[in-house]
C-alpha cells in the first residue's frame, strides 16, 4: 500500500456516497453491490431531511428533539455537530441538483414528523425524498473522474497488517474474487433490518459490514438498539416491506384498531405522533390481537403529488388508500447502534472508517429522530470524506497482511428461522426469556453462517441492558409499566 493507493469506500447509499464526493479529489474506489441507486436503504427513504430552516427555527431546538427522541442517551457533541451542520448539508444537496419540495410562495415546504416540535422536513418530490437525494449523488459521483466505481462486489474480507485495515477482498457477481488495496477503507454498509422477520430495508441490508468489521476486532457501541418502524405495509409473506411514511400521520392520518378505533387514544399525549417507539409497540399489540390500520383517506386528490411513493406500493398490493385504511405492521427499520466511531468516522481499528447506519457515534442515542438518517449520512460521510481527503496514507511497510473473512452464509432455511427468531425476541417487545432462548439456538446456528454470529452479538448486548430504555423496551422491567406494557 501506498500513500495515493485509493480510498476505499464500500457502500453506494448516500453516507458512502456523500464520503467519496467529499473524498476525492483524493483517488476513491467505490465498491458497491447494484449500480446506480439501486438496491441501497437510502433510495427508499421516504422520510426527509430534517434541518433547521423555518422561521424561528434553530440547531438548538433540533438538538434537542433529538436528545429527547434519544432518551437522552445520545452523545451530544455529535447531537449538536449533526444539527448545526444541517442548513449546510440541505444547501450543499441543493448545489449538487436535489430539487427540495417549495410552497407557493417558493419558499422550502417543511413538513413535521413525530418528535419533531415544528415543522422541519425538507422533502424532494415528496415521499420520494430518498430517491431524489439518490438520483443527484449518483450523478455526481459520476461525473467526477476520481471516483472509480466497480458494482456488483460483495465486499467479503478485510486485509490487516500491523493491525491496519489495508485493504478489501470482494466476490464479484460473477463468482470470481477480487483483492483491492488501499490507504484507507470505509464501510458505508448500512443496517440490519434484513435480519429480522420484517423489515423497511432491502433484504440484503444484512449487517454484512458490521459483521466483517467486528470479525477483525472493531469496537461496537449500543447495538442493543433497533428502531421499529410503526407502519409497513403489511402484506403477508413479504419480507422487506414497503415503508408507509410517518408523514402520512403528520398529515393527519390516523391508527385504527381492527374495530376501527383510535389505537393511539389515551396511550401518550402527541397521541399518532408519539414517539416512534411507543407507536410501534402500540401497533405490534393490535397486530397481535387483529390488525392495525393506518386510514389517509382524507388525503384525497394530493395522494399522487404528495404520496406517490406510498401510493404506488398500496395499489401494487390491491389497496387503495384512497379508498380504505391502510394495513400496517411494524417493521425493523434503522440501527441506532453499530461500529463505535468518532465524529471523523474513525473505529477502533487503524484504517477502518464507518459512515452512516453501520457507524455509531452516538448521535441517535436509545432512538432516532425522524429525518435525521440521511442528514447523518450526509454530514458525517462528508465529514470523513473531508478528513481522509486531506490526510496522507500509511507508507508501505511491505509484509503479507492477514485476511478476515465473513465465513459462509446461513443457508435459506437457516436464515428464515433467524429472522424468525430475532423477530420475535429483538422486536419491540422484549425480555430476559426469549432474548436467552434466542440466544441459546443462534449458538447452535452460528456455525452454520456469519449473519448467525453477528445476530448473537445484538442478542448479548440487549440481554445486558436489564432496564428498558428507548428503542429498547423490555416487558420484563417493571420499572416500566404503563399502557403499552400491560396492553
Ligand atoms: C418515514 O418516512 O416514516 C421514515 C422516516 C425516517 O425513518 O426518518
């Protein structure tokens, strides 16, 4: 390895993305596993980019949404870097073509999700707010000539000599494998949800990189929490669901129970927009016990304006929201924890850098405030990009490095029952029997394939937190009764 050996950035979605533009002119090699925007978390994000915009408006008040939707177990100094930097992130978007939704008057139209005081959500055509953002990356990333990008690579083993990622080594979608050097690699790999029995995400949105980097002894921070999202689409027998947006309930949508009544009345103050773990348990009891509904009718002639994103994926399941409520069940949606980074994206390890859902730097705390994600992958993939573009690499030392290496994947049948089991004990509801029992059966699935292992390591880390905690609620803490509990 050399000092202008590329930067390595494993990860087409917009944290990978937004860490290559800011890479280069540094030479960067994208390694990604579909062209384009397709495939990547970030193309189906249907919330916005929340920032501080409206009048009256400030990175403080942000900041402090997001401490309370965090259960204040954020890091703050990240809190208060991701809101500040806000304003900057949707003004450098809007630079490189994203065409931001604007009122009448022209101005940004801001929407208001759950936990959010105001409104603050900047949307691009939309729900189709991950796409757009998607769209313009893509195209940048593109037309800069110090990005190499090579697709169809799933990035499977990571080089380390003196204790210093150097390098990756990927199978390619024809069979064969391939070794890259360089002087840094970053791992935009995004989440887990993939390994649960629903979720919001691509299927392959396994944790692959997760795992992979704490095969090589990266630390992990927090990975005890996993946001539900409260609304999938629920359409029997599909794994990854599509999303049916939040906004919709910032529209004024409602939650029925399959009597048609209120879900949320009486179960918290902001009532359909509680915070988005309360929603999503309140939902995976009456999904329990019958159905929950989502009814938006009232969103009449602006649902293809205003929701064609959802609007595609209920008709393509033979429903129209138009027309009747919705259905919809709770889905694995976005990990707050991941590889401990710091606020330039480092880990643990020399070499190995982090961006996006598969990085931990504490800024989403016990539960992510909606909207933050692509503005976390935004700011905090720039940022490192920034960092790694304006240090040189490591010299080369020579020496052979060592591989480490995912190991084989689960078989299909194995994976189904993972995804079964980590369903049922890591979902929004959880507690000391089923987290061990869990636990007890992926020991005896771990030898059979890596996602096995990384599911054992999210396992332990929440049978350790005893008491609930955003995100992450356990029945079984009894300092923790209330509505939802004894539901
Ligand atoms: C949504 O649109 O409901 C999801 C937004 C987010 O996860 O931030």
């Amino acid at each position: 390895m050399s000092g202008d050996a590329p930067i390595i950035v494993v990860g087409g979605g917009i944290a990978g993305l937004s860490a290559a533009l800011a890479a280069a002119p540094a030479p960067v090699l994208l390694l990604t596993r579909r062209p384009g925007a397709a495939g990547a978390a970030s193309t189906l994000a249907q919330g916005g980019i929340a920032a501080a915009l409206g009048a009256g408006d400030t990175p403080a008040a942000h900041a402090r949404d997001t401490c309370v939707a965090g259960s204040h177990h954020n890091d703050v100094a990240m809190v208060e870097l991701l809101t500040a930097s806000a304003p900057a992130a949707i003004a450098w978007l809007q630079a490189i073509g994203v065409d931001f939704d604007r009122d009448a008057d022209g101005r940004l139209q801001l929407g208001r999700e759950g936990g959010h005081d105001r409104a603050r959500i900047a949307h691009a055509g939309g729900d189709g707010t991950g796409a757009a953002v998607m769209r313009a990356l893509v195209a940048a990333a593109r037309a800069q000539p110090r990005i190499r990008r090579i697709a169809g690579c799933d990035v499977d083993a990571l080089a380390v000599r003196d204790g210093q990622v150097v390098g990756v080594s990927a199978t390619l979608d024809d069979g064969s494998r391939q070794r890259f050097d360089g002087r840094a690699v970053v791992l935009a790999t995004g989440g887990i949800g993939g390994l649960f029995a629903a979720t919001s995400n691509p299927a392959d949105a396994d944790g692959g990189g997760l795992a992979l980097a704490l095969a090589a002894g990266a630390a992990a921070r927090d990975l005890e929490f996993v946001q539900f999202h409260p609304t999938a689409l629920a359409v029997p027998g599909l794994h990854s669901l599509p999303l049916v947006t939040e906004a919709l309930r910032g529209a004024g949508a409602r939650l029925l129970d399959r009597d048609g009544q209120p879900l949320m009345a009486g179960v918290h103050p902001l009532g359909d927009l509680a915070p988005r773990d309360i929603v999503a348990r309140r939902v995976a009891v009456a999904v329990h016990a019958g159905g929950a509904w989502l009814d938006a009718r009232h969103i009449g002639v602006a649902w293809p304006t205003a929701f064609p994103t959802v609007l595609a994926a209920c008709l393509a399941h033979a429903i129209d929201p138009r027309l009747q409520p919705i259905p919809v069940t709770p889905a694995a949606h976005f990990h707050m924890g991941g590889l401990a980074t710091d606020a330039d994206g480092r880990t643990s390890l020399p070499g190995l850098f982090a961006a996006g859902e598969v990085a931990c730097n504490g800024v989403h705390g016990a539960n992510r405030l909606a909207s933050n994600s692509l503005l976390e992958g935004v700011v905090f993939g720039r940022r490192l990009g920034q960092w790694l573009a304006a240090v040189s690499g490591a010299e080369n030392r020579g020496g052979e490095a060592a591989w480490v290496g995912l190991g084989p994947a689960l078989p299909p049948p194995a994976l189904q029952r993972l995804r079964a089991l980590m369903g049922a004990a890591m979902g929004p509801v959880r507690n000391h029997a089923g987290l061990q029992a869990a636990l007890d059966e992926c020991e005896g699935l771990a030898a059979e394939g890596w996602q096995a292992g990384l599911a054992r390591a999210l396992l332990a880390a929440a049978l350790q937190r005893r008491r609930s905690l955003g995100a992450h609620y356990r029945d079984d803490d009894a300092s923790m009764a209330g509505p939802v509990a004894a539901a």
